[in-house]
C-alpha cells in the first residue's frame, strides 16, 4: 500500500511540474512574441524555472524590460537569464 501511494504521489507530483513548465512556456512565448524578440533562446526546466539567453545586440534597456516582465509573470517562478555570445537571428534594420 506504501508503495502505491509513493508512485501515486511521484505521479501527481511530475504532472503538476509538467502543468508548471507547459505555463511558464506559454508565459515566455508570448512575452517575446508580444515584444516581437526573436534574439533570444531559452529552455523550461521542469519545475517551470526559465534558463534564457538574449544576443549582444538586445540593447540593455530592453534586455532590462524583458528580464521584469518574465520575472514578475505570476507563471514563471524563476528566470536564469544571461547574454550569449552570438546573436540568435539575424538582426532586422
């Protein structure tokens, strides 16, 4: 009995986590499509925690926008940001 509920829980656990990072993917998709960002990458763990990376030419303005709306989306617990070395897309004039 001990056993099934320990893998009951371990289920219900791992689908709340998964219900955690399919939000905090939504969260993210539509910040950045909202502020039309393509220079960006970035990945969901499964507690929801988002490891992003933006290119050196996001200016720090925007780099500083974007990183206070995804760190303050009821959706997201947590943001991992940094700046990668490269750009992610090639950048629109």
């Amino acid at each position: 009995m001990k056993l099934l509920l320990a893998a009951l829980l371990t289920l219900i656990l791992s689908n709340t986590a998964q219900a955690g990072a399919n939000e905090s993917e939504a969260a993210v998709a539509r910040i950045l499509f909202d502020a039309d960002m393509e220079n960006a990458s970035y990945s969901i763990r499964r507690d929801g925690f988002v490891d992003i990376l933006f290119g050196p030419s996001v200016s720090d303005t925007e780099y500083a926008k974007l990183l206070d709306q995804l760190k303050t989306h009821p959706d997201i617990p947590g943001v991992l940001p940094g700046r990668g070395a490269g750009d992610y897309c090639p950048i629109r004039r």
